[in-house]
C-alpha cells in the first residue's frame, strides 16, 4: 500500500470487516480513538495479516492493528460447577 494518510473513517469504509495494519496511526485524547494513519496491509483473517504482512518497520516508526467490524456478542455455551458432596 502506498503512505497516503486517510481518516480512520476512510479506512473503516475501504476495509469493512477487515484486520488492518496501520503505520504512524495518530491517536485523539488518552491515546484513543485513532484520527489517521497510512494502511500498510489488510486481510479478513488477523493470523494472516500477522504472517505476510510486509516488514513495516522500514517505513513507520509505530503500528497499530485494528478491525474495521464489529465483533458478535460474546455468547456462554455453558458453565461448568464443581461441588464437592459430603457424605
């Protein structure tokens, strides 16, 4: 990808439901949300964005990963209760 800097909002509409990489991201107050940054790779899976992603050290100082989706609410299968029975 090239280093043009696009708005996290770009980046969300660009990449929807995507893991993707971003170099030089710049952060708002506390250290979040993310305002910009340069997308330096993308991909639905986050395992294979971690494994080909191209060696962002060369060009950016720092580097954050984000998914542009939202996650599915967390869901219980089911719960497991050790007693003990005394006899």
């Amino acid at each position: 990808m090239d280093n043009q800097v696009l708005s996290f909002e770009e980046i969300k509409k660009l990449f929807p439901d995507e893991w993707v990489l971003l170099g030089n991201p710049e952060y708002g107050e506390n250290h979040t949300p993310i305002i910009s940054a340069c997308v330096v790779a993308h991909n639905k899976d986050k395992r294979t964005l971690a494994l080909t992603c191209p060696n962002w050290r060369e060009s950016f100082d720092t580097a954050t990963c984000v998914y542009t989706g939202t996650f599915p609410p967390r869901r219980t299968i089911g719960v497991m209760i050790r007693r003990e029975i005394s006899k």
